[in-house]
C-alpha cells in the first residue's frame, strides 16, 4: 500500500504510489468522499479514513492529524486483521464486498 499525493489533484500520480504492483491510497471523509487534498484519479485503488484525532501523552486535547499518510496505515491495519494479509483473491474479494463511492465519475472501493 501507498499513500497518493496529498496536493488535491486529479489524475496525477506520484511516487511511490506509481510503483508497480503498489496499491494507491487516497484518504477520504468518514462517508468516503475524497478529501479536497487527496488526489484522485482511475489509478487510485482505495480510499480510506483520512483524518484521526489523536491526544498527545503531554496533552488534555486533541489534535487532527489529516493525510494520505494516515490513509494508508490505517487501510494496511484493516487489511491485516480482516483479510490476514492474503494478497489477491482477498484483494477480489474485497472489492466485491465493501461499499463504494463515486466521485468525478469515477467509482472508488472504500473501507472504513
């Protein structure tokens, strides 16, 4: 899995999620729409959870932390512990299970 870039626009790849056989990650709402800085585009694979709201050991509040580079652990933690890691008949699998959203005309597989 790799984080696509976070500069919100469309159809643009960028490393590492170019590289072959990557996974591309765009990070998305709760509701699974596209955050206004995650790229999209037909080469984005998934949308995952794009924003968590962590406190700090030294801190009483909560901070937003907001990205591609939450997206793609938080989409790698799911995997591993709903599809064990197996790789491609569970990657077919869980295109045909989970929910999707449409975006731009374009129809992404989102799990949340």
């Amino acid at each position: 899995f790799a984080g696509v870039p976070d500069n919100g626009k469309a159809d643009q790849l960028g490393f590492p999620a170019c590289m072959p056989n990557i996974i591309s990650v765009g990070a998305s709402a709760d509701n699974g729409m596209p955050y206004y800085f995650s790229n999209t585009g037909t080469w984005v694979k998934f949308m995952s959870i794009g924003r968590i709201n962590i406190i700090m050991p030294d801190s009483k509040n909560a901070t937003a932390v907001m990205g591609t580079s939450i997206a793609t652990p938080y989409l790698t933690a799911l995997w591993v512990n709903r599809y064990n890691g197996a790789w491609q008949q569970q990657l077919d699998s869980a295109n045909n299970a989970i929910r999707t959203v449409k975006y731009n005309n374009l129809t992404y597989p989102f799990i949340k």
